[in-house]
C-alpha cells in the first residue's frame, strides 16, 4: 500500500503542476538587430520587468506568462513573417510591443485574419488610433500629437526658423501631419522639409539645406541609427540648430549613438519622468529594475514596455483561466480608467487610445534626459 501512495501522489502532483504552469503565450516581433535595436531592447526589458514579476508571484490565474520575442531586423516584410508565425505556430493568445509604423501596417491584416489582439505597438501611429481596430490597443500618444506639441513648444519660445526632417515612409508621413497642423495654429510655415530613405539613409542633401537656410531649430522624423547620423551630419555642416525628435528615440542607446552631439536634443516624452518618485508607475518599475539587476534605473523606453506589460497582464486576468484571443480583446474594452501608477488607462469599442500623456525632455551635458 506505501508503494502505491508513493506513486500515486507523484502522479497527482505532476497533473496539478502541469495545470498551474500551462502557458500563455505572448508574441512580439521587433527589431533586435538594426537601427533601433537599442531601444527594442530597453523596452523589452521593461516588459519583462512587470512579466517576470506577474509570473514570479504566481502568474495570471495560475497561469505563467511566456513572452516569445523574433528579431525582424527592423524590416516589414519580416515583422509580418514572424506575426504569422507567432500567431499561427507559437499560438499566441496576442502580439505584443511590435515595432515601427510599416510593420505593424504590415501585420494589420493578420490581426483581422486570425482574430488576435495587438497589445501597447511601440508606435504613435494615428492610423492606429483612428479609424479604431477593434485589435489595436494602443497605450502611449500619437506621434502626431508629440510633434504638434514639438512645434508648438519651438514657437513659445520664440523660434520661428524651423526646417523639418522625415523618413520617407508611412511612420514620417504620420508624424509630420502633427507639426503640419501645429504651423497653422502658430501661423507659421516649415522652412524647409527634406526627407531620407529609411533603406539606404543619406543626408548630404540635408546638410546642404541646412547650411544655405541657417535654420533656428530642426524637427528630425525617424528611428534610432538613422537620426543619430542625420543629426551628425547637421553638426558637421555647422548648424548649432535646436534639434528635436520623438519619443521613439528616448532610450539611452540613442543618446549613446549620438556621442558628443546628444546635449541639448529634445526628446519628445509618453511617459513621466523617468527618475520621479512622484510618479507610482516609475517608483513601482524602479523597485522591481533594483530587485531584478540590483540598480533602480529605468529608461524612457522601459517605461514604455513597463506600462504595456501592465495593460496586457490586466487583461489576461480579466480574460479568466485559459484566455482566448477573443475573451482577451473583450476584456481590454472593460478597462475604465485603470490605474497603472498614476496614468488611467481606458479603452472602449469607440476609442482604443488608452493614454494621450505627452511631456519634452532635453539630453544634459552627462547623457541624462531631463525635464
């Protein structure tokens, strides 16, 4: 009889655990390598910050949180290769923190196709936000909205020579309709726009614009590597020109690429503070970043993935025990001004904007973003 409760106890055992650790699984298909590589990396690992604790404590109703992430080499015909796979061969219940405007259009059609929820795109697309995707749920501002607040704050302060650089695709076609919209409300006009290959950039054309045109301030549209050697290529031709970009360069990777040249960018925000304890969301994230690494430093980029993982965990437990993509979608739409860490997250059929938080930073003398 002991021999037959020693191996029927084991056996019980190992039913129950097998239950308590089935999967969910979350895709995400970014660029891990290529031009924006650094900051896909800082926002991942805020992600995992608020993951890796859900599943430490026990995960979502007794379920662990598996975050399947593929490199798409910051390419749209791959980042909609690897959604397929995700959705299809690694049963994701969602995709998650895709990168860039093209891509996620890229994986726009999937979403509909296969009925799967894209949590917190790290884009500001406003193709996103509107007409609503009832598979979209956006958790940070528009690009169009940070650049209308860009241009906006260059007039206040009394800047009137303003030239524009865009990355010739969709995500620089979005963003410059903000900027667009805030020169009419200042009554003001670009002096110039110049914009690059997002492929193959070269910026000797935009040099020569801005040493015949002596521009005051630069708003500078696009991702990473690229803008980094764009704004090098300014200082090279000898603008001392307030320059400024959007939120999907605030990573520190960024503020690295750009050497000696990174005091003084703007760097439009989504987020707090990263160093304000005011803030829950970026107390609670420094905590768990000192718990994980042994240092409570967080970026802005990681405030980004932080608030995103929060979002998709909230669903998933309100989704119940074994989520479909469906039970997930319909649970997002319940989140009525859900406290993430003082910013109130709300979605409803009408609107999947969640947040519309915008602030500016300025790199200091020793590559910190301040506000």
């Amino acid at each position: 009889m002991a021999g037959f409760r020693l191996a029927a106890v084991p056996l019980a055992l190992l039913i129950a655990a097998g239950a308590a650790r089935a999967d969910i699984v979350v895709g995400q298909t970014a660029g891990f390598t290529g031009t924006v590589a650094s900051g896909v990396a800082e926002t991942t690992a805020g992600a995992k910050l608020w993951i890796d604790h859900v599943n430490a404590e026990g995960g979502v109703n007794g379920e662990q949180i598996t975050l399947v992430s593929l490199d798409d080499k910051f390419e749209p015909a791959l980042a909609a290769e690897n959604a397929k796979d995700l959705i299809t061969k690694k049963k994701a219940v969602a995709l998650f923190l895709t990168r860039g405007t093209p891509h996620t259009q890229a994986i726009l059609p999937l979403l509909a196709q296969y009925g799967v929820p894209l949590v917190a795109p790290s884009t500001g697309a406003m193709v996103l936000h509107k007409p609503v995707n009832p598979w979209v749920f956006n958790v940070r501002a528009s690009y169009q909205h940070e650049a209308d607040r860009a241009i906006r704050h260059l007039s206040l302060v009394g800047l009137k020579n303003i030239g524009i650089v865009q990355v010739d695709d969709s995500f620089g076609a979005d963003a410059i309709k903000g900027a667009q919209e805030a020169f009419k409300q200042v009554a003001n006009t670009p002096t110039f726009v110049e914009k690059f290959n997002r492929e193959k950039p070269d910026f000797s054309a935009v040099a020569r614009t801005v040493a015949t045109t002596s521009p005051q301030a630069v708003l500078f549209i696009g991702s990473g590597g690229a803008v980094a050697d764009g704004i090098k290529a300014i200082r090279a031709a000898g603008s001392k020109a307030q320059i400024v970009t959007l939120s999907n360069n605030a990573s520190d990777g960024f503020i690295k690429s750009l050497g000696d040249d990174a005091a003084g960018t703007i760097v439009t925000q989504v987020f707090p503070y990263e160093r304000s304890l005011a803030s829950p969301l970026v107390k609670e994230a420094r905590g768990l970043a000192k718990a994980a690494t042994g240092q409570d430093k967080v970026t802005p980029a990681m405030l980004e993935g932080y608030a995103g993982a929060k979002v998709l965990v909230e669903g998933l437990k309100r989704a119940g025990p074994h989520p479909s993509r469906e039970k997930l979608r319909d649970a997002l739409e319940t989140l009525r001004r859900y406290d993430i860490g003082g910013l109130e997250v709300t979605f409803t059929a009408a609107s999947h904007t969640g947040l519309d938080y915008t602030d500016l930073s300025i790199v200091s003398s020793d590559g910190k973003f301040q506000r």
